[in-house]
C-alpha cells in the first residue's frame, strides 16, 4: 500500500489536480478532512485510551462538516477505534474509506494544508507495512491571493483571506517547511508547480507518478470514485472549474485582476524565497503609499483582525 501525501496553500489548485488522479483505477482519492490531521497526526505517538476515543471519533464524525463526507459508518468507526496511536488511527481512516469507496486501489490519496507541519510524524514513525511519497503544490502566489480574494470558504461564508501578506507568508512558510525537511530526511517531497500542470495535465500527471514510482493504472468508468463527486455541496460551490477541462485554465487572471500595489506588497515580501521556482518574481521598489500599506496589512496581523 502507497499514501500519497499533499500539501499545498488553499487555492492553489489541489482539488483540480486529484480529481483528475482519482479518474484512474490505481487510486483512491479521500476528501479533505482537517481535523484528522489536527486530532491525531500532530500527536503522532500519543495513546489514546479506548473509551475515550471512540468518543472522540463519535464526535468529529458527526459534527466535523469536511468529515462528514466521508460517510464513516458506525462499524468502520469500531475498526478505527482499535488503533491506539494518532499515527495509526489516522492511516486507518484513510484505510477504511479506501476499502469501501475503492478496494482494488493501490495507492490512497489525502491532502491538507498541514501536513507541511506534519513530516517527522511519517519519517519517524512510519510502520513498514506502506510507502509514503509527498507532493506539494505551488501556484504563483499572486494567483493564491487573487483566487483567496475573490472565493468565501465552504461552511464559513466568509472569504478566504484578504490580506496580501498572508498568503505571502504561508507561501514563505511553506518553502521554509520543505526545504528543512529535504535537509532532515531521505524521503524527498516532489514539487509540482501548477502552472506546468495546467500546461499539460496529463503529461504532469505521468510524470508526476512515473517520479514518485506510482502506477496510474487505466482510468474508470466509475464516477462515483471521482473526487468531485464525493465533495460536500458546500465545497462543490467553490470547485465548479474541477470537472471542465484542466487544459486551458487561466493562471494569471491576477495580472488584470489585482492591484499594482497589491502584487507588488506580495513580490515584495516572497521575492527572496521563491526565486527557485518563480524567477520573474523579483522584490520590487515601493513608493510611501504601498510601504504604509505594508505596515497596515502587518498591524491586521499583529493585532489578530486578519488570521492565517
């Protein structure tokens, strides 16, 4: 059994990339699900007591929305419950989704933005009995930030984020995260730029595959094994573009759609670290006004009124 692992920033076209990977027989693509990684991957060897935990399943499985999609029944959640450590519990969830949506898959896929936090828990105490490969997604983050500005998040009616810096941090935050992993440890992360996905789907998606040592198998006839399709309505809302063709989707709406000022507080703030994969960003001069922005956008942060 392989897990492959991604990680990425919101909006920076995961959903459209494993939707077209669940298309094909070989894989099994789980729907986001946070919590799972928040409950029990960042506590990794923490043991969890029996009682207590088939509680606490009782209660994410219920009330978490992005969960509830995964329409974990009462006897697979008896099944879970006989893991001990959060490492465990959290590859039998991705186990038992595997066995009811796609039996015959040999490799699951799972996505979350915090699974960049999460690597030592896979290097350090990863059983034998599966491979783990990682994948991260980068978009240009001009692009994450215009898409984050224009789309409400599922479940919250409220929009991703509008703050520039944000997304220019997570963006910095995230290379961070990886370059200390690839210095830590064996198991490298492939990097897959979505821009060159977008370019040419299903060339990436071989190469992608081919890179990691995954079998792609034939594509199914099946759509209930699609992706999409296994979205809650809410994140159907925000993911319309998954099921038209990859081939074609604009990338850079942004250059129109944002400000100057708004491009070049992001450039400004990402151009040291990003250079390895968006050369054309380079740390621009900023008049008075955009540096007064900086430091207003940075006292939103300060002060907790925009959250990342």
């Amino acid at each position: 059994m392989q897990l492959l692992l991604v990680t990425y920033i919101s909006r920076s076209g995961s959903t459209l990339f494993l939707n077209q990977l669940s298309k094909f027989e070989n894989f099994c693509v789980c729907p986001e699900a946070d919590v799972l990684v928040k409950e029990f991957l960042y506590y990794p060897l923490k043991i969890f007591e029996a009682l207590a935990l088939r509680k606490r399943l009782a209660n994410i499985i219920a009330n978490d929305p992005k969960l509830r999609a995964w329409n974990i029944s009462e006897k697979e959640a008896d099944l879970i419950s006989l893991k001990r450590t959060g490492l465990e519990i959290f590859i039998a969830f991705l186990q038992v989704y595997r066995n009811r949506v796609n039996p015959k898959a040999s490799t699951i896929a799972f996505k979350a933005v915090e699974l960049a936090n999460c690597y030592s828990s896979f290097e350090n105490h990863a059983e034998n009995d599966y491979s783990i490969k990682h994948l991260a997604i980068l978009r240009d983050p001009r692009g994450i930030f215009n898409s984050q500005s224009k789309t409400k998040k599922p479940f919250k009616n409220k929009y991703f984020n509008t703050n520039p810096l944000i997304t220019a941090y997570l963006f910095n935050h995230m290379l961070r995260s990886l370059s200390t992993y690839e210095r830590d440890y064996p198991n490298p992360v492939l990097i897959l730029r979505f821009e060159d996905f977008i370019e040419d789907p299903t060339e990436t998606i071989q190469s992608v595959c081919k890179k990691l040592g995954i079998s792609l198998g034939n594509t199914s006839d099946n759509d209930s094994k699609s992706l999409y399709v296994r979205l809650p309505v809410e994140q159907k809302k925000i993911h319309e573009n998954v099921i038209k063709p990859a081939i074609g989707t604009k990338v850079d709406e942004w250059k129109t759609d944002l400000s100057k000022r708004a491009i070049n507080l992001i450039s400004h703030e990402v151009a040291n670290t990003v250079r390895l994969y968006y050369p054309d960003i380079v740390k621009p001069k900023i008049d008075l006004i955009t540096r007064l922005m900086l430091y207003y956008y940075k006292a939103r942060i300060f002060f907790s009124i925009d959250k990342y």
